[in-house]
C-alpha cells in the first residue's frame, strides 16, 4: 500500500505544476528573407549594371516588412581561376569564396534603397576594373543578399559571372523626323552591331528602352508616340554575344510631334439600299476617339452635310432622295485634323 501511494503521490506532484500554470514558451520563430533568384546585368560602357527583383517576402512565404538593407558582393579573380567553383557542388564553394575572400561592395539602405528601386526591381551601378592592353580581362562574381532590421540576412543569391569586355562605337548622326505614322528615327551604320533605341516624354523622367532590343537596320519608326507632346531619343550600339554590352548613348534629341496629321482613311465603306432607306457602314479608325462626317448628293449636286461628328460605323439615312445618291465619309481626330474623304454611289427609292 505505501508503494502504491508514493506513486499516486508522485503523479500527483508531477501534473500540479501543469495546471492553470502557463508552459515555458517556446522561441520565435526566425523569418529569414527569401534568396534573390533572378539576378543578371549587362555592360553599359565601362559600367556593370545589376538588376534583380525587390525582396518582398521571407522564406516562409509571409510579407517582408521590415527589409532594412540590401547588400552586392564582389568577387573578383585572377586569369586562370575561372572554373573555381563549377560542378554539382559549386554554388556552396561560391557562397563560401565570396562571403570569406569577397568584399562587400554596396550597402542599399534608406535613401539608397530608394534610389535604387525601379519598380519592382532593384538596380545598381558600377564602374569595372581597367584592362590593359596585351592582358587578360579579370573575372568578376557578384551576388546580392538581404537583411532584415533585426539584423537576419538572406543567403547569396544566385552568381553573375563577368569579364569586362570592348565598348563598341557610340552611333553618329541622329536624325529624327515627325510623320503622320510616328517619329522616324535613323543614323549612321556601326560594323558589326546592332541598336537599341531609348525613348522619354520629359527630361524628369527616366528612359524607356524600346522594343525590339536588337534593331540589325540603322533607322526605326516609333509608332507608338503620341502626337501632341514633345519626345526626346537617343541611340546605343550593343553586342549581344554571351554577354550583352552597350555603347554610351548619342546626344538626345528633342521631336516635338504636334497634332497636325489627318487621321487614317475611312476603310470598307459600304451603301446598302434597304426599304425606305440606305444604310452606310465602315472600320473604325485606328485611331482613339476619332469622330466621322457624313456627307451626301444627288447626282451631281452640291453636297448635304449629313453628320458633323458622329460617333459609330453605322448611319442609316432615313429619307434618302429618289435616283441616284453619292455618299462620302471623312474620320476627323480629337484635334480637328481630317482626312481625305471615301466615296460610295447608290440608287435609292426604285
């Protein structure tokens, strides 16, 4: 009996603690931020430009709220050494390399950060080492990593290998000319290259590359500005080989494009006689908010101004004229600007 008891005793000692007593709490969990994936660059001149997407979230999937610093690592190597950490286990010896023989080259962080913030990516700039004539150019890694404000870091992302390589020519002669089909664009033929065209509608703005990246003919038609505002271009050669590098822009130029160009022709017009009336249908414009005039004659009368700016493809003409009756249509733009008109004959009330 008194074995018995202990043990009930003992049990008892054991589960008291447990009640109405709060346990010993377990540790934070640590919310490492995610590995950046995505970094690449490109050589503009004799910079590298690095780009990558902003960190927004942790490993675990939730929002990254309190990303404080953003950090770009450099390592450089000497002719010969470029195979050092290739094969199934590299990226390992890479992360180990960099973070141990490495230099930390840029800290992003407050005004920084912000200005290196393009959207959803971030982009950072700097100069590459000299090549001197005869040698070999050096090999340089970079990665980039994350860090939270309690200090918590990402690992290395991904490596971007690079070996400075020859600025080709800055094209010349720049020339743009304002057209009822959009700016064209040409200059002068670089050997052995090929183009990319930038664009910006003000000076406080950033530049837009434009598609397509890679233009193989001297000359390009911008059909997507608008007419109305002024456009400011400039031109890069690039070799896109395992590596693409861009030349130094051409001096911008300034096009004003004011909003004096007529508006396509009216296409597929048609008169379609009905009972009691014609009805006149034709494509819409191209062109945004474009308006239509309508026109009509018997025979060889002078014209009857039917519609001023109508608004569809479709009108009908509830009373036409006995005999024979010409139709014409004109599209006229936001800006008054109209075009040529289009014709069609038919006869109507026989």
């Amino acid at each position: 009996m008194r074995t018995v008891r202990t043990l009930i005793l003992l049990a008892v000692a054991v589960l008291l603690p447990a009640c109405g007593r709060k346990s010993v709490p377990l540790p934070p969990i640590i919310e490492v931020p995610e590995t950046t994936t995505d970094l690449w660059g490109y050589q503009d001149g004799t910079d590298i430009i690095l780009t990558w997407a902003y960190p927004q979230l942790t490993r675990g999937g939730r929002p990254l709220n309190d990303l404080t610093r953003v950090e770009v690592w450099q390592l450089q190597l000497a002719p010969g050494q470029e195979q050092v950490g290739s094969g199934p286990n590299g990226q390992d010896l890479r992360r180990q390399l960099m973070l141990g023989r490495g230099k930390l080259v840029a800290r992003l962080e407050g005004e920084t950060l912000q200005a290196a913030t393009r959207g959803r990516s971030l982009t950072y700039r700097e100069k590459l080492p000299g090549v001197s004539p005869g040698t070999s150019p050096p090999t340089l890694w970079y990665a980039v990593r994350s860090r939270r404000k309690d200090g918590t870091s990402s690992a290395l992302s991904n490596f971007l290998t690079w070996q400075p390589q020859p600025v080709p020519a800055t094209p010349t002669c720049l020339v743009a000319e304002p057209r009822a089909d959009g700016i064209a664009l040409s200059w002068d033929v670089v050997p052995g290259v090929e183009y990319v065209v930038e664009r910006r509608v003000s000076k406080s703005v950033a530049w837009e590359v434009l598609q397509p990246i890679g233009i193989d003919q001297p000359g390009f038609l911008d059909t997507k500005a608008e007419q109305g505002q002024t456009w400011w271009y400039r031109v890069r050669s690039i070799v896109k080989t395992t590596a693409a590098t861009v030349s130094p822009p051409t001096p911008e130029v300034e096009v004003p494009y004011p909003d004096i160009y007529p508006p396509p022709l009216v296409t597929s017009f048609l008169c379609l006689p009905e009972p009691g009336l014609v009805r006149l249908r034709w494509d819409a414009s191209p062109e945004p908010d474009t308006r239509y005039k309508v026109f009509r004659r018997v025979g060889n009368g002078g014209w009857e101004h039917m519609e001023e700016a109508f608004k569809g493809t479709e009108y009908a003409d509830t009373s036409p004229p006995s005999g024979e009756v010409e139709y014409a249509v004109k599209a006229m733009d936001p800006a008054g600007n109209q075009s040529d008109a289009v014709y069609c004959k038919v006869r109507a009330g026989t």
